[in-house]
C-alpha cells in the first residue's frame, strides 16, 4: 500500500509539472493575481535610505526591501560559502515572525477568555487564531516584500492548506482516491490553485529552490529525531550527561542543521561545486543568526521612523549582524578577500538541464516527504489504538 501511495505521488507531482509546463507556454498567462503583486514604492525607497547609513548597504536592502544589487564578487562569495540561499526572504524568515505573533495573540486570548469557556474551548479557538494570523502574516509579507515564489510556497503549502475546506473535500471525495496520499492530494489542490492565481510554479527557481530546501530540513529533521529516539534506547545512553545533552533542544537543531545542510549539498553538487564542510559550518551560524537577529531588526526597520533614535540604534545592530553575515561568507568560501569585481559565471542550476533536475528533485522529494507523514500518522493513530485497548 505504501509503495503503491509514493508512486502514485510521483504521478500527481509529475502531472502537474508538466501542466505548469504548458501553462507557461500559453502567451500572456501570468497567473490572475500576478500583476497585483509588485514591491511596494515605499518599501523601496525605504530601504534605500536605510542601506544608505550602513556599511553594508547591499546586504541591508536585500533583508529589508529584498532588493538585491549585488556584485559579481558578492554573489560568487556567497554562493561558494553556501550562503546564497539565505540572502532571500524565505519561509526560513517567515516562520518565527508567525510563531511570535501567534504566541501574543493566542497568549492574550487565553488569559482573557479563560474565565468564560473551558480549556478543550480555548484550544479550538487558539487554533483558529494561529490559522487565521498564520494566514495573514504569511500572504501580508509575501505582498509586502514582492510576491516572491519562496514567500508564495510558504504561505500557500505552510498555511493556506491548514484550511479545513481541503479536508473536508478529500473526506467527501475519499472514494475516488482512496489510493492516493492524503497530504498529496491536499498539496495538489494547492497547486493547482497556486498556478491560477500566481502562474506557474515548474519555471519560477525561487518556489522550486524554497520547496525543495523546505522537504530537505523537514525529512532531516525527521531523521535526527529517528536516530536520537534510538540512541535513547542503547545502552550507553544510561550515561547521564549523554542523556542531558541529546535531550537539548540546541544539540536537537544543530543536528538537524547539519543533516539539511549535508542533504542539500549532496543533492545541488551535481549543478552547484561547494564544499560540504564549509557548506555545514557556514550554514550552521549564519542560520539562526539571519532567522532570529537579522529578519527581526529588518522588520522593525521597515516600522520605525526615519528620523528617531530607535532606528540609529536599530540599524547598528543590523549592520553589525550583517557584517557577521559578510564575514562568514568570506571565511567559508574560495575567494579571495577583497577580491576585484569578476565575471559571474553561470551555474549549471540555470540552465535548462538544472531546471529538468531540480523539478525532478521537487517531484521525488515531495512524494517522499508525504509518505514519511503518512507514516507518521499512521504510527501515532496505532499508538492510540493500543493506549485504549490498555485502558479497556
């Protein structure tokens, strides 16, 4: 059953690939809502004025009006030191600013309501106030920072699905495809929607690129987790310490860090030449530096005023963060420092080949990561069986 559900996955996923494919050859077929989507003219300007003050002009405008004006040296810098996917605004940014302000509000509406409704109440409705904020938040910056196709995957595959009305579809329609994977058919409804409304996802590198990255920290994620549930069942876990380390949240995710980074490398060095090691290292600081010090400040950038202390101190931080950032980009990469402007050279990923591997890499991927869910599920659902098979 298993393997007749991922194989069928990978039909869907193909379907619609190909269906993006010839939906991009329809002339003038952009998507209906593309047009409405363009980088705000104050948001630009915003960020000029803001990158103006700092040393690192380039890297401020990028984080705060994703405006990227790079150099040729730049970019080879950050591309050597595997950092280039980290200059845009992603899901990697969108996700703590979602997870803080649905911690406020549900924190907020629980303390106020707790009083009137009971506790299983409560729950119901925090759920639908993340679902709900989740939604806003994630399509507000998508539009707020240009509608780029890593900001649109996220709001659409991360938080758009979690709308009951897909559930309520597959349940209604479960008899006609009830070999099909449930997370499958949810993703290919929001596919489908995805390219009427914003064109068509199989050309657009930015939705690929923040897809396929999104599969690769989820599956790795999943699997440190596997190995770590395991070492707590050996017998040299007895060890104290060892115990108190692997139960850390931190040794939790800078292993899962390293897992994506490794994946992600195994998977680009065919059309991408970078060095694991450096790739690992690079990455595992620049994350949570970019995720919870550098998109915060950006954003608070965008809020205060010009002319105010707030942003004088505001923008030191941010350039020295983003001074951080440049330094590791320079201590992990092969180019030399204070290189001259050289010639860019195309990567292989830009070319027709790199685009027919890194759609074939979404499909496989994709399936996969929808059949480790199911299993998931599955598990969780069998273990809850067998709790009240106990109780009875």
């Amino acid at each position: 059953m298993r393997k007749k559900q991922f194989v069928l996955s990978i039909i869907v996923y193909f379907i619609l690939v190909v269906m993006s494919y010839y939906l991009s050859k329809i002339q003038g077929f952009k998507g209906f809502l593309s047009g409405a989507i363009f980088l705000p003219e104050f948001l630009e300007t915003k960020a000029h004025l803001i990158g103006a003050t700092m040393s690192e002009k380039n890297l401020g405008e990028s984080f705060i009006g994703n405006i990227h004006q790079f150099s040729s040296c730049e970019l080879q810098q950050y591309q050597a030191s595997g950092l280039v996917h980290l200059l845009a605004i992603s899901g990697g940014q969108i996700h703590p600013v979602n997870q803080f302000i649905g911690f406020i509000l549900t924190y907020f509406t629980f303390f106020t309501l707790k009083k009137t409704y009971s506790f299983n109440h409560m729950m119901k409705i925090n759920s639908v106030i993340k679902l709900i904020s989740g939604i806003i938040v994630s399509f507000g910056l998508s539009f707020l920072y240009g509608g780029t196709g890593a900001l649109l995957r996220t709001a659409s595959l991360d938080f758009l699905k979690r709308i009951p009305i897909f559930s309520i579809l597959r349940l209604r329609y479960f008899k006609f495809t009830r070999f099909l994977n449930e997370h499958t058919l949810d993703n290919a409804l929001i596919l489908i929607i995805f390219c009427l409304l914003f064109g068509p996802f199989g050309q657009n590198y930015s939705f690929l690129l923040s897809a396929i990255g999104a599969c690769c920290a989820g599956l790795s994620a999943r699997t440190v987790k596997a190995l770590l549930t395991w070492c707590h069942k050996t017998p040299c876990h007895k060890i104290k310490k060892l115990r108190k380390i692997t139960n850390m949240n931190i040794f939790y995710s800078t292993c899962s860090t390293i897992a994506t980074s490794i994946f992600i490398g195994i998977l680009f060095y065919a059309v991408n030449k970078t060095s694991f090691l450096n790739s690992c290292l690079a990455n595992i600081v620049a994350i949570p530096l970019v995720t919870f010090l550098v998109t915060p400040l950006s954003i608070i950038a965008l809020l205060l005023p010009l002319q105010s202390k707030l942003m004088e101190v505001n923008t030191y931080f941010l350039n020295m963060f983003l001074r951080w950032f440049h330094n590791l980009s320079l201590i992990f990469s092969d180019i030399p420092f204070g290189c001259e402007d050289i010639p860019r050279t195309t990567s292989a990923l830009f070319s027709s080949w790199g685009l027919i591997y890194i759609n074939i890499l979404f499909v496989i991927l994709f399936a996969l990561y929808d059949l480790v869910k199911t299993n998931k599920l599955q598990n969780i659902k069998s273990s809850l069986q067998k709790a009240k098979a106990r109780r009875a």
